[in-house]
C-alpha cells in the first residue's frame, strides 16, 4: 500500500468513527503563513478570527470552538498537506481554514473528502481552487475578481498599450489572463507579457524590459510581502513613474503597510481591491475597533484579516446548522447563498462556486492627515469570479 493510500485509509476510519463530534470541543484548524517572509498574513488570519471571538464567543449552542493553528511558511504543498494530514487525524479536527498560497490549498484539496473536512480559504486566490473539492468554500477573492475590474479601468484612463508583469504560479496567470483578455476586448494592446519567478528580488532588469516594449502602463500581481515592495520601489527607482509610465495592480501590490516603506513616490499609484483598511464605513469601523481593543496594531492590517473575521462567521454558521455533527454537505449547503454586510462592503457566497461575491473598489494612494492610503474613488458592485462564473 503507497503512502498516498495509507493516509486515505487512515482519513477514512476517522470519518467513521467521528460522525458526530462526541466531545462538547469543536476544533478548527488553521494553516497559515505564521512564520518567515509572509508571517504579517498569517498573524492577520490570527486577528481577524480572534475579533470574531471577541464579539461572538467561544461557544456556539452548546459547543466550544477551539482554532487550531500550524504554520505553513512560504509555497510549500507538501508541508501543508502534512500538516493538514495532521490536524485532522492527530488533532480531530472537524473544520480546515486560512491557507496563503495556491499550491498548498490545492494540495490539501485531495484529503477534504476522505476525512469530511470543510475548508473555508482565506487568502489562496486562484480561481480553480473551488473546484479541486466540494468541500472547499472561499472568503478571500480571486485574481479574476480583482483584475478584470482593473483592465477596464486602465482602458478607460487612456491606457493603448500594456506590459503585463506577474508572479509565475496560479495566481499570476490568472491575473495575466484576466487582464489580458478583457483589456484586449475593449480594444488595447498587450505589448510584453512577463512571468517572474517567485524568488525574484532584483526587478531592474525587468523594468529594463517594460521600458523597451514601448508600453504607456504596467498591470501586475505578485503575493503580497517583500516581492510587492520590491517591484514597487524598481518601478519608481528605475524612473518608469516619472517617465509617465502608469502602474495598475490588484490591491496586493500596495497593501497598507508597505505604503510607508514605499513614500510619497507612491502617490496617485492605482489599484482594483476588494478591501483597504481606509473603507468608510460603521461595518469597517467597528472591526477595527475591535482589533484595536484585542491589542493588533492597525497599520499592520491586511485583506486576510477580513477575510479571517468573515471566514469565522461562516464556521460558526456551519457548525450552527449541524449542530456540531460532522456532516459536510450540510454545512456547505448552509452558508450557500449567505449574505451579509462585511467590514468590506456587501458580500454573499455564491451558491454555484462557493466563493465570495463582493464590491471590488478603484483605489487610489493619497495622503491624508500625513498618512499614506489607498482611497477608495469607485465601486464595482457585486463582483463574481469571472472565470467560475463564465462556466
């Protein structure tokens, strides 16, 4: 018997024998980037589920919720699905969440099934995700969500001819097709189109490469952390902003605390997202509150927070609507079609997908009272995954 098939058998004994959670402790497992390059997303998964807690409890009916959490580091799918593996046969538990990056969500998909294990994603942001496991409920967005609201943008603007600049991984194409193809449809051009590996830090020699392609504006996605900063500071040091080159980008590439690291230089930098910490709102404003009273620091918040709080909630709905049983069907067909106000704006979860519907804003960096954000100047509403939704 393959490891692949010991692991299965041993994931399907368990369904068996944990139909129905016995113990009064509910536990819900966390794999997240808590450590290394990336650990500011992980430590915001962490502050959006405890500002759930806060304000709802650690009970609900008459179970107690315990979040589980192990640290996943960088892109690495066999660690996450060892430690997914882990969680749920070692620690019992009946709920999966967070996951930063593509390819580990993806590598955890394959034991969802087997153990009966929802997993709500929190950040992983390639569109096929959803479709790796039934199982599989999305609170983050998508690159196809994000972009394609960002291509007609830059068209609107006056952009003729682009230079599409992405990480080379799942998200990254997607970004690059979504972009491409609909900038292409409203009538652009798409003059250089580069894959950057993941472990790139010296972006000079490809702001050499936008510069020879002739191109009037840059599209780019890479994760949020040290590549975003890194690509932001060639753009402005290597002249391309002052030269009149435009930069557009899904909201990744300007996360609130890289703002300061970036200055002044930053300002009027555009971007498609579907959360900025500066979102007006009594919805925004009491999360925030909130995470200020639990002790985070407010210039260290990013999108994986709210998509933590929000991922709670449809916990706590799942385990609501079973009454703490392990029954997966169930509790996915309990948050299909759930809506309600975010600290984003309006959301609901798509029925067909699973993945969020949300208002995608066109934010702009200004600053204001000395303080450098992404202002909101237009709303998308309501935005599906173009790509799941064009099925």
């Amino acid at each position: 018997m393959n490891h692949f098939a010991r692991t299965a058998s041993a994931l399907a004994i368990l369904c068996l024998t944990t139909g129905v959670a016995a113990a009064d402790t509910i536990k819900v497992g966390v794999i997240g980037t808590m450590s290394g390059p990336y650990a500011l997303f992980g430590k915001n998964f962490k502050t959006g589920i405890d500002a759930w807690v806060a304000e709802h409890g650690k009970k609900v009916g008459s179970h107690d919720i315990e979040f589980v959490y192990r640290d996943e580091e960088s892109p690495n799918p066999a660690k996450s699905k060892a430690l997914a593996q882990e969680l749920i046969v070692k620690d019992k538990v009946q709920y999966l969440a967070g996951i930063y990056f593509t390819p580990n969500a993806m590598a955890v998909a394959p034991l969802l099934e087997e153990s009966k294990t929802p997993l709500v994603v929190m950040n992983a942001a390639t569109s096929a995700i959803v479709e790796k496991s039934p199982y599989i409920v999305r609170t983050s967005f998508t690159m196809w969500q994000n972009t394609v609201p960002g291509a007609k943008v830059a068209k609107q603007k006056g952009s003729a001819k682009v230079a599409i600049a992405v990480s080379d991984y799942g998200p990254g194409l997607d970004a690059e097709a979504a972009f491409k193809k609909t900038f292409e449809a409203e009538g652009g051009k798409v003059v250089e189109a580069i894959r950057i590996p993941l472990s790139t830090t010296d972006f000079s020699p490809i702001m050499q490469r936008i510069k020879d392609s002739g191109a009037d504006t840059i599209f780019t996605f890479l994760p949020s952390g040290p590549p975003t900063l890194g690509f932001v500071k060639a753009y402005i040091d290597n002249g391309l902003k002052a030269s009149g080159i435009k930069l557009m980008s899904t909201g990744d590439v300007v996360t609130e605390p890289d703002l300061p690291n970036i200055g002044d230089a930053g300002i009027g930098i555009l971007s498609t997202y579907h959360y900025s910490v500066s979102h007006a709102s009594p919805e925004n404003a009491a999360f925030l509150a909130t995470l200020k009273k639990d002790g985070a620091n407010l210039d260290e918040v990013t999108m994986t927070a709210v998509a933590a709080y929000d991922g709670a909630r449809l916990i706590y709905k799942m385990i609501e609507a079973t009454d703490g049983a392990r029954d997966p069907a169930k509790a996915l067909e309990a948050v299909k079609g759930m809506k309600w106000v975010s600290p984003r704006g309006p959301v609901s979860i798509d029925p067909a997908t699973r993945h969020i519907r949300q208002n995608v804003y066109l934010r702009t960096v200004e600053k204001v009272d000395g303080k450098l954000i992404n202002k909101e100047i237009e709303t998308f509403a309501d935005q599906p995954d173009w790509a799941l939704s064009a099925k």
